[in-house]
C-alpha cells in the first residue's frame, strides 16, 4: 500500500515554463512534507519542505503547495533551467524520527 | 556542516566476501538511517537506528549487519550477498523535533559479482 504516491513517472517541460510535479498521500498522520532532488548515482538533495500547518512555502524558484483537504501536494519550479533536469521525489513524515516515506520519483527533463 | 559522508563511494566485492559500508554525520543527529536503492525506485529503508541502538529493521536479510558504533558513525556490515543486492546504498541521519528534514550522504554504488 503506498503511502505517498507519484503518479507521473516523468515530465517534459521547456526551458523558462514551469514545472509542477504532484504527489498525493493517503497517511493522515503525516504533519510535514518534503522534495528532494536526485541525480543519477548520489544521494538525494533536499530542496524545500511545507509543514501541515501552511499551505504554500516558497524558496526562489521552487514554491510548494499543500491541500490537506485533498491530501495533494505540489511542486512548482518556475523558470524551470536545464538544471533541474533529475529525478523529484516527494517524501512525507511526522514528528518525531520516525522515517520519511518516499513516492517513487518523477523525472523531470527541463529542454533548452 | 551539513554533511553526510559514506565511504566507499564505489565497491565492486564477490558473494564470499565480507566488506563495511561507513556513514558519518557531525550535526549532532540522533536518527540515523540506511536505505537501498534500485534504479528507477524511490530509496527503500532497511534499518533504523535512534540514540544508538536499533529502533527498525525492514525485515533485512541477515546477510546485512548494521552497526552504531556512536552517536555519529554508522556501519553497514556485508557478508554473502547476491548479485540481486547490488544497488545504491544510502545513509541518512535527521534531527530532533517537527518538521526537520533528512540529510543524505552522497550513497556507496555497490556491485555484487
């Protein structure tokens, strides 16, 4: 059963249009959400969170949104650069240390 | 300092061999993790430890051994492994308290041949 899902696999987007990557949870005990960022052979990145208590947390160009109604986050990257091509994923937890849940990745192609 | 480091980088090691994965954090991180990863999956957890001591095992083969020598190493212990559990291997640790986010180190490529 997954917790955290990701249902497009991949994303094609022009250089300078925004990206937006979606994540859904069924989870209601998950109080705070998370994207990381990969490339191919490293670790994760961590790029920017949202607790449950807000609904929009922004850092430059990545903004994230959260619908606790509809249990839908997203990630909007705009302008989108060649450099963010990678594999997004969307992570979710509570409080505490018990382990973040991941989705299974988007990747994300940003063409120049 | 907002580093994970994991040693090595790469490992290439034979299915009689014993070899160590190593994680250090110095952010003071009581939580520290290991995950698997696959191409094309999302990180798997394999073992949890909290204040040192091992608080989840995802129903690990025992050929994988963790370790927890203090609050700031984490080993994973490798001993007979398969070609099926060549992947990336990845060490996480995460602080205390709400809405804190975990720190990944940059992996160990390991292959089984």
């Amino acid at each position: 059963d997954q917790q955290v899902k990701q249902n497009s696999p991949s994303l094609s987007v022009q250089e300078g249009r925004i990206s937006i990557l979606n994540c859904d949870y069924t989870n209601s005990m998950f109080d705070y959400f998370l994207w990381y960022k990969k490339y191919p052979a490293e670790g994760p990145t961590f790029l920017i969170s949202i607790s449950s208590i807000k609904d929009k947390n922004e850092d430059g160009r990545f903004t994230v949104f959260l619908n606790k109604s509809a249990k839908h986050l997203s990630l909007h990257i705009v302008p989108s650069q060649p450099g963010d091509s990678a594999v997004y994923f969307c992570a979710a937890g509570n409080s505490g240390n018990t382990p973040l849940v991941f989705g299974k990745g988007t990747r994300l192609s940003v063409i120049a | 300092d907002t580093e994970v480091t994991q040693t090595p980088k790469h490992l290439v090691m034979g299915m009689t061999n014993k070899k160590s994965l190593k994680c250090e954090q110095h952010m003071g991180h009581r939580a520290m993790y290991w995950y698997k990863q696959k191409a094309k999956k999302p990180p798997e957890l394999m073992f949890v430890y909290s204040y040192e001591k091992l608080s989840i095992n995802e129903s690990v083969p025992s050929r994988f051994s963790p370790e927890c020598p203090n609050s700031s190493l984490l080993n994973l212990h490798l001993h007979a492994l398969q070609p099926e559990d060549s992947a990336l291997y990845l060490c996480a640790s995460k602080g205390e308290g709400m809405n804190t986010e975990a720190f990944f180190g940059q992996g160990t490529r390991l292959t089984v041949v």
